[in-house]
C-alpha cells in the first residue's frame, strides 16, 4: 500500500509559517509565527525559531518511524498491530 503522504518531506518558509510538504509536493502540515512577539499576545505564539524546530522534526518523522521499526523485534515498532 502506499503512504498518505510520501517521505522525503522538506520544510519551506512562507514568511508567516513554516510550511512541510511530502514527496508530492503537498502541504500536510503549517507551524504559524510571528516575527517580533507583542507583549501580551499570549503563550500559543511562536516565535520563527520555535516554529522552525517544529517543521524541522516533523519532517524527521517518516526516518525515525521506519528506523524505530528495524529495531524493534520482528521488524515492527513495540505496541504495533
């Protein structure tokens, strides 16, 4: 079967969130910012940085899925079905 969302993902910035798209080019996923934090807008603010790091994980994802199923047991990740 094959994935939702192909890996590699990249990350590109859109000047107001860190955008990852898959292999296809889609956007499955936006981390919002702001670039100069007003006093008083809040704690769910991000700051470019914070959202950046975010991105960047999360494009990470697809690698550190399939290296924790090689080792784990059997080729499958712990608690899988």
């Amino acid at each position: 079967m094959p994935a939702r969302f192909p890996p590699p993902y990249t990350i590109h910035d859109t000047r107001s969130s860190w955008e990852v798209r898959d292999a296809n080019g889609f956007a499955i996923v936006w981390f919002t910012y702001v670039e100069r934090p007003v006093v008083g807008t809040g704690p769910d603010r991000m700051t470019r940085d914070q959202a950046r790091r975010f991105a960047v994980n999360f494009a990470r994802l697809p690698e550190l899925l399939k290296a924790s199923q090689k080792s784990a047991p059997g080729g499958r990740a712990e608690g899988a079905a």
